[in-house]
C-alpha cells in the first residue's frame, strides 16, 4: 500500500517540484508508459516526450521496433537546453507517439516490430482518475487534447451504446476466475530485447477463464488516446477481492483476442491506496478501474471485448482466499466503459530518423543465447507450473575475461487455491579468465516467495552463494515475513 516509503520519492506528491527542462521517453511495451501521460500533462517546465512500441530499453535498440534515431534526438535536446544553441528544439511538438495498429501477426510472446504510425501533439491526453488513486492534493492543468468520449453500456456480455435491462437480462452476474488466469499476459516489464517472450499472446484462452462483455462490429476506425476507464458496481462475497479489467479487439477474420489495454484494483483500495480498508460481504460498491494508457487504431468490423476476472496470475499475487465477485446492473447507476477518442487534431510524420549507434567492442561468442518458456498441468493435483529457462550465453571480452550467466524461474499455483502461489527465481552467474587462475567468480542466488504458511503474511527466502577459485568466499540466508495488509 502507499505509504511514506513511496511518497518521498513519488513524483506525483508535487509536480511542481520539477522546474529543469525534461525529456521523457517510454514504450508500450514497458511498464511505465502510462507514467509518461501523466507527467508531461502535469509538469509546467519545458518538455518533451517521445512513446514508442519499445520495451525497458534505449529506443536506438529497444523492441519491439520500430526503433530511432534517439542519440540524434537527444544530441539537439542537449545542444538546446545545454548549450543554449538555438537550433529550433524548443518548436518541436510536445509528444511523439507511435500509434499501435494491432493485428494477428503480432499474436506471438516474441515481436520484432509493431505496425503502426508516428503522430504528435501540442497538447495532452488527461488523467482523471489519478486523485482517487495517488494523491488528494493534486491539480489539474487545462491543456488536454479535444478527445471524444465514447461509451459503452455492460449489459448481460455485451457491451451497447445505450441501456438495456429487461426479463432477457439479468440485472446481476457473479464470477470467479481459476487462479491460473493471465498465463496469456507476457511480461508485464517488458524488457526490450529481442529475444525475450514479453508480448502478449491470443488473449482467447483467458477470455474463456473470465466474465466477457462483447460489442457489435465497429462501423469506423476508432482511434483510441489516452486513458480508458470502467466504472462498476461490484460486491464480493469475502472482505477482499480484485478485479482485473482487459479491453481486447476481437479481429474480424480469424475471432483472435488482441490485448489493447488492462487495468488492475485490489478493491480493498477502491478508495485510496494510502488507506486500504477490508470489504463488507455482498456490500455493492461502486468503483473505477482506470486501464493503461494507450494510443491505437481499432479497424472498422473488429469488435471490443471487455473482460472481467478475479485473478490474474503471475503478473499479479492473488487474494488471500477465494473471493467471488458480484456484478450488479442498473439505470441509475450503470456499469460503463468510456474510451477516449481523437479528434483527428494531429501530425503525422516519421521524422525521428534511424538509429544510428558506434561499434560497440568486439566480443567472442562462445555460447548462443536461448530462452524456454514451459507450460505444465498436474491434472491430480490441480498444479499449473509456468517455468521459463533463460540462458543468456557466454561470452569472452577482448581482455580475456568470459561472462556466462543462466536464470530460471518457476511459477506455480493451484486451479482453486490462491494460498498455493509460489514463485522460485534461481540465477548463476560465473567470470572468470580462461588462462589465469586468479579470478573464477560462481555467484548463484535463489529467491522464493509465498504465503502457504499464513493467509496474513507474505514469506521470502533469499539465499546468496559466492564462490571463488571453488572456495567458498561469501554466504548469507535471508528468511523475511512480512504482513498481509488488507488482501
């Protein structure tokens, strides 16, 4: 939960803070994208920010691409802040942004590039919701961009332009999704690399393990911006519960599910992640769940998808117990998806160059790089394993020296039993010179993570070996508990 330990170093306390020029970059594919949004809306210094379809990575080299010329970018950005060259810096837009243009050929947990188009803007996608959730002191700034607000109406699994409850439609719905929903997820850091399986797959198969509401084929091109929200009106049948909020585009030829945006509450914090408070069994509470920011063109025929589930592993820890989730429809107070749309009040241009980066040092490759990414089902015992084996080569510098480093990590969790998560990451990593005997470095550490001993408590065991020259040079256990706080 947000505490003193998050607010000293959080931003969004006060924006105000920040007077220096800013050059914000991100990527869709990166855990801080919708971070990017909020700080260029908010902050009143000099700025700039450029949103690609890259991972945690330079945008020269990130991926997915396409990438661009950011040292060239960040060479005029200095020369103009720095240096005081007036080189026209200053007059460029404010925000460049890749806009996504989702298909099925992008349906792999490994993407080398997106399709889609450079637009930029002078203005800014809002943030409304963002008091409720971080911070109650915060102030707007009136310089958003003119979108359009569509919305759509959730009714029994479909998703209308107006209300409708009737003796066809019930005017509640309760679901529980099996712990295992989210194995279609990818990563939700992606790292960047090529080779690293970080996108989102079909999203069919978590649809099927969710509460889905669909729409009729989209007679134009929608062109979402910023931030989508869903306001709900939900209740549970235990003191927590967490609500997992996806909008997916349903293609029209193949029926494939394309994550476009997702959302996540612990709806202990429906009202402040600074103060969370338990639930009152079968109380409906009315709650937003705002999804991450986006900037995409769904195609005339698609339909949007909305789809509603109760966990979503391995991205998210699920809730202490099983907690199933009632969904109540009524006029007064109707369950609504709202998407923000352009106004078609932006540049298109693919002027951000390609990359262009020095020769790095040459280096020897003694072993590829290869990652797996396994599956397992204990059908006895209800057992779904996700275990991904990582090996990210060896390679020798032009001093002599070789790096040779391996990870795997293990998640697993029972069909119906949110207590059995468990999460094992064991890494190896060895240095060493293969004509001296003086350094041989074998550092190996082991991190496990559960709550199989207390429904209140977290457990983390961390274990450090180092080695050197096959003797043992430093060893340390770690065996922490720390509280469950509301979930």
């Amino acid at each position: 939960f947000r505490d003193k330990y998050w607010r000293h170093g959080s931003i969004c306390e006060d924006y105000s803070k920040i007077s220096c020029p800013v050059l914000l970059i991100g990527g869709f594919s990166d855990l801080y994208n919708s971070s990017i949004f909020r700080l260029i809306n908010q902050l009143e210094c000099p700025k700039r920010a450029i949103l690609g379809p890259w991972g945690h990575q330079w945008p020269d080299d990130a991926y997915p691409g396409p990438q661009i010329g950011f040292l060239q970018e960040l060479v005029q950005w200095l020369d103009y802040y720095i240096k005081g060259i007036d080189n026209g810096y200053g007059n460029k837009q404010i925000l460049s942004v890749f806009q996504l243009h989702p298909n099925i050929d992008e349906l792999h947990s490994i993407v080398k590039e997106r399709k889609g188009k450079w637009i930029h803007f002078n203005s800014l996608p809002s943030y409304p919701y963002e008091h409720f959730q971080r911070n109650d002191h915060l102030i707007y700034k009136n310089q958003q961009i003119d979108t359009k607000q569509i919305q759509y109406y959730l009714s029994f699994q479909r998703l209308t332009t107006e209300f409708i409850l009737n003796d066809l439609n019930p005017n509640k719905i309760s679901f529980l999704s099996p712990q295992e929903t989210g194995l279609s997820s990818g990563n939700l850091l992606g790292l960047g690399f090529i080779d690293k399986p970080d996108h989102p797959t079909d999203q069919r198969e978590d649809d099927g393990r969710s509460l889905c509401f669909e729409s009729l084929p989209l007679h134009h091109d929608y062109e979402l911006f910023g931030f989508p929200f869903v306001k709900l009106n939900l209740s549970s049948n235990s003191k927590n519960g967490l609500i997992c909020v996806r909008l997916c585009m349903i293609e029209e030829k193949s029926s494939s599910s394309i994550l476009i945006s997702r959302g996540i509450l612990n709806l202990t914090h429906y009202k402040s992640h600074e103060h969370p408070q338990q639930l009152n069994v079968d109380e409906i509470y009315n709650v937003e769940v705002t999804l991450s920011g986006v900037c995409v063109c769904l195609p005339t025929g698609c339909r949007l998808r909305l789809s509603l589930s109760t966990s979503y592993w391995p991205i998210v820890w699920p809730s202490s117990q099983l907690s199933t989730l009632t969904i109540h429809f009524n006029e007064i107070s109707p369950c609504i998806l709202t998407l923000p749309c352009l106004n078609d009040q932006y540049l298109t241009s693919d002027d951000l160059g390609f990359p262009e980066i020095c020769q790095g040092i040459p280096i020897k490759q003694l072993r590829d790089s290869s990652i797996n990414r396994f599956r397992m089902l204990d059908e006895i015992n209800e057992l779904i394993t996700l275990k991904i084996n990582e090996d990210d080569g060896s390679i020798e510098y032009p001093d002599g020296l070789i790096w040779d480093e391996t990870s795997e990590s293990i998640y697993e969790i029972k069909k119906n039993d949110p207590q059995s998560a468990r999460i094992e990451i064991k890494r190896y990593i060895k240095y060493y010179f293969q004509d001296q005997s003086s350094i041989k470095v074998d550092i190996q550490t082991k991190s496990i993570m559960f709550s199989q001993q207390s429904p209140s408590t977290f457990q983390i065991i961390h274990q450090l070996n180092i080695h050197n020259k096959d003797q043992l040079f430093f060893k340390n256990d770690w065996n922490l508990t720390f509280p469950r706080i509301c979930n």
